[in-house]
C-alpha cells in the first residue's frame, strides 16, 4: 500500500488494564493516608523558575551557615570579610551532622574531594586537625583518564554571558540561506531543490560524510533523551546493562547561549557512553545555529538531535519541539542550518503529527533525509495524544516504507525484550528502537533485550542499581548537602516510575505491558513491597536506605505525573 494513500487511524484508547498478578500476592489494603504520585492534591511549582531541587531545598542551610568552599579544603579566602559564608570551622562542624558514611564517593573516584569539610563524608579525607588527605597517584591517574567531558570552561562562560564568542559558520550559512530565497527556487510544497547551486556550500568529503553517517545506528540499542531524568547519573546506570546508544536531556539552545549552567551541565558525557548526542530545541535558526556550532567546537559528541516532538505547552506555544511540524519551511531552515555548522551526524526525534488523524511523519521523512539528517526517530503518538493512546507501530512501518538510505527508529510503549524484538525482527517495523519509561520502569531492560530473556531480578539486586545510581549521582552533583539534596531529588523522580515495575515472579502472565496498572499485592519480601508503593512517604524510606536520613519533615511532589493511566 502507498504510503501516500490515507490510512485509518488507530486512536486505540488505553484504558484502565489490570496487570495479571498471581492471587496468592493480591492484597486489599486499606486507603493510604501517604500522598503517592497520583493522589497529591498540593500545587507543584511551575514555568522556566520552578524550583528545580524541591520545595525541600529551602531546608538547606542559608549562605551564612555554610562553610566557605576555600575553607573547607583548608586554603585562604580571596574574599576576606566580604565573604558571604562562615570561616568558623569549629561551629560548622558542630552543626553540621554525622557523616553518611566512611566512604567518599569522590574521593574514591579523583583521589581527591572538592568538598571538603562539606562533605557528608569528610571523615574519609580528613585528618584530626581538619586537613584534607590526597591520594596523589589517584588524583594523576584521574587528570589522565578523565571520566567525564564537556566541562565548559570559566573563561569561555564569561564570553558567552557577555556574547563574545563568534559563530563563523551560522553567519556564513544565514547569507547562503538569504541568497537562496533570492534565486526563488522553491518547489510548491515549500522544500528547496536539491539542485541549487547555493546549497553546494560544503567540501565534497564532507558532503560525502553527511550523507553516508559516521554513527552505525542501525540494529543498536538506544536510551531516548528524557527530560529530567535523562542524566548523566541515569544514562550511566543504563549503559552499565549495555545500553548502545545515550543522549542528553533536552537542552534550550537559547539557553546554552545566555551560557546558563544548569543548560551546559546537560552537554556532559561519561567516558561510558561510546555513543552520545545532544539534543537540541528551540525555534530560530540561527540561534540553534550557534548552539550547534558551539557544541560543535567545545563538546565530544558524535550527534546531535533536533527536538521535534516536544508536546509540552511551554514548548510547543513558543514554536518550538512538535510546533515545527506544521512550520515546514522553518523547519528545513533549521536542519540545513545544523547540517552545515555542525561537525558530527545530524538525527532528528518526531511525532506523527499534531492531531489524531492528520499524520504528517511520512512526508517528512524524505525531507529529512534530503536536508541532510542520517537517522529519524518517530514517536508513534501525535502531539495531543501524549501517552494517552497507545503508539501506533503499523503507522511507523508504513513511515519505513519512506525512508531511502537513512534508518528510522520508532519508540512507545516498549518493555519487554520480546517487545522489542517482535518490532525490529518479527514486523520489520523499523531499523531500531528508542526506549524511554521502559528504560525508567526496568533499566535492566537491555540486558533483557541483549540476552533475549526475562530477568526475574531481586529487591536487592535493585536496591543494589539505586546505590549505584546515588553513588554516580554524588560523583556529579557533590556529596556536599546541596549535592545530596539533588541526587536524592532525582532518584525520588526516579522512583515515581520505579515502583510501576511488577516483578516477574509474581505476574501470571508474561511480559509486563506499559500501560498496565498492578492492583494492591504482597512482594516476595518485604522490601519488595516497598518498592511496589506508590507512596511518595515511601519512597523517601527507599532513599534512606542509600543516601542516609532525610531531613525532618522531608516531604516530596513529584514532577512528573504518568498520564498514561484514566485516573
């Protein structure tokens, strides 16, 4: 059938199904006073200045208790009483609490701990007379194998504040692309010809280079980006079950450029991660533009995403994400003006269309591919559907059909190894597949995919993966209080998808679909229960169990809100 031809439409609904849990654990309990993700009725903080740790971040001490950062690595203060921190040592340490543990997740790491006194494991790396330890042959090793990339330096967040820095490229491209409109060698549906002159702008090797990829994408595992949680620490934890592919959040190109560090802090790669890209969003060119072209310069990435699937609001009112899908013109602007500036493969992310019934991805495809993209990824949802219908994966092998030389991944709804193989084997419905909420749900996901079995894993063994996940994330974020602030705010998020997970032992019926709500049951143990609540007040006790005790009167409201169940 041509791809061409209107198709019906499957707007399959997904209803209130019950995942199949083996009697013997099924529990009537009595309705929970605990708040859990569904059931908070307290308003969440919202728009770019939400409060990105928390309301509990203001339980943190004020400026004027905390330790001065030169301080507490035993140097003197360049401010001297201009200072806005505490120099008192011995009233610091005082107020500052026990430590978490004997064991520095940072000092382990670099042979070295920026914190310091701060710490909440300074008794790791200090002496009696506050004296911070070095281990000099870790800290040399470390400088010489780096584990992390990206890092933006000082120097170069100054010229971007105060807009210093030049982009060649974008300015090169803006008067190719203002000459190309003149020649008015257009074709009626608003592409530009891909025999204009103008356009022969690149050298031969790399026009060479963009068409054929540098990435083989084709077959390999891929992390979706995932805004949130999507970091650093969480794509570590994913390729340690051999995840191939890893991309950051999605970054505000407008953003990177105003040189915001919590944007640039999104660019960041793990030397784990053999295969990373960025994505970007935004909706002008040539501020996009030099977003890419500064990656391009100052970042190791091997590709970067253009967000067109954004469905959120904020997104897509400014014209920017899934809003470029009805702005072809606009859209071309972009992808060629990425393509050009850029020095790695450009892939795109993008949804069927905007409204149920109007699809549009099939005839974007080619244009993709002809404006010089290597890969598509389609999210087999329209824009309003978000992840209230399930993902249309006939539409996503219809969009194969469209595609020439480049590979199109399709995402929605994956959980299971068997899932992701009935599409890119059985149905042949695509080239790969991104996982997204499967990868929350169960990160262990690709090592099921990787050995094509199902992994009854244990309360422990997942206890074990949140240890994990908190020791990288004080590696990123600080084991100061403001780092374990943040890194026990991202795994509670994290945790707001965990506990949808229903152990495979205990489910009559196997695999586990995505949009199956488990009933009130018993685990195998007690942690396993546990780990079943979706009690925030819960969830919290999980995160003592690996980063110490929350401070009193700890509550927590997730951000994200699954709105793929009918509640």
């Amino acid at each position: 059938m041509d791809i061409d031809e209107p198709q019906a439409v499957v707007t399959t609904s997904v209803g209130n199904s019950v995942a199949p849990i083996k009697k013997e654990f099924l529990v009537v309990r009595e309705p929970s006073t605990a708040p859990s993700a569904n059931e908070s009725t307290e308003k969440r903080e919202t728009g770019i200045n939400r409060d990105r740790y928390g309301a509990n971040s203001k339980e943190l001490p004020a400026a004027k208790d905390k330790l001065c950062p030169r301080t507490s690595v035993g140097l003197e203060c360049n401010y001297s009483g201009e200072c806005k921190f505490t120099h008192d040592i011995e009233s610091f340490m005082a107020k500052k609490g026990p430590d978490l543990g004997r064991r520095c997740p940072v000092f382990e790491a670099f042979g070295t701990c920026e914190y310091g006194l701060r710490c909440r494991f300074a008794q790791a790396h200090t002496t009696a007379n506050y004296r911070q330890i070095v281990d000099e042959d870790k800290v040399a090793l470390s400088e010489q194998e780096k584990k992390t990339f990206n890092h933006v330096s000082k120097d170069m967040l100054i010229r971007l504040r105060k807009k210093k820095v030049d982009f060649p490229r974008t300015r090169d491209f803006e008067r190719v692309w203002e000459a190309m409109k003149g020649n008015n060698n257009v074709e009626e549906d608003g592409d530009i010809e891909e025999e204009d002159d103008t356009m022969r702008i690149d050298s031969a090797q790399k026009r060479q280079r963009i068409q054929t990829g540098t990435v083989d994408f084709r077959g390999k595992t891929y992390l979706g980006p995932l805004t949130t949680l999507g970091n650093l620490p969480f794509r570590r934890t994913c390729k340690g079950f051999g995840v191939d592919i890893t991309c950051s959040e999605m970054a505000l190109a407008s953003n990177i450029l105003q040189g915001k560090q919590s944007e640039l802090a999104l660019l960041r790669r793990h030397e784990s991660e053999d295969i990373f890209g960025v994505q970007l969003a935004g909706r002008r060119a040539d501020v996009i533009g030099r977003a890419t072209e500064f990656i391009s310069a100052e970042c190791n990435v091997d590709f970067i995403d253009l967000n067109l699937g954004c469905p959120i609001e904020l997104a897509y009112n400014k014209g920017s994400g899934s809003a470029l899908l009805t702005q072809p013109w606009q859209m071309e602007r972009i992808v060629r003006t990425i393509r050009y500036v850029s020095d790695c493969d450009i892939t795109v992310k993008f949804r069927t269309g905007i409204k149920p019934g109007d699809n549009l991805a099939h005839k974007l495809i080619p244009k993709f591919e002809r404006w010089g993209a290597v890969m598509g990824t389609l999210h087999g949802r329209s824009r309003q559907q978000r992840y209230t219908k399930y993902a249309d994966w006939e539409y996503i092998a219809r969009c194969r059909q469209a595609t020439g030389q480049i590979p199109l991944f399709g995402g929605g709804d994956v959980l299971s190894w068997e899932d992701y193989w009935d599409h890119l084997e059985t149905q042949k419905q695509c080239d790969g597949v991104m996982i997204g909420r499967g990868a929350l749900i169960k990160p262990w996901i690709f090592r099921e995919i990787n050995e094509r079995r199902v992994w009854d894993i244990s309360a422990n063994e997942r206890l074990d993966i949140l240890k994990d996940f908190a020791r990288f994330g004080m590696e990123h974020w600080g084991t100061d209080a403001h780092g374990i602030a943040t890194t026990r705010r991202y795994l509670l998020e994290w945790q707001s998808f965990l506990h949808r997970y229903v152990p495979a032992g205990i489910l009559e019926v196997l695999p586990q679909k995505m949009n199956d709500r488990p009933p009130a049951y018993y685990g195998r143990n007690d942690l396993e229960t546990l780990m079943a609540s979706s009690s925030s007040k819960d969830w919290i006790k999980i995160s003592e169990m690996v980063l110490g005790p929350a401070p009193d009167g700890f509550t927590f409201i997730p951000k994200h809100k699954s709105n793929s169940y009918d509640d």
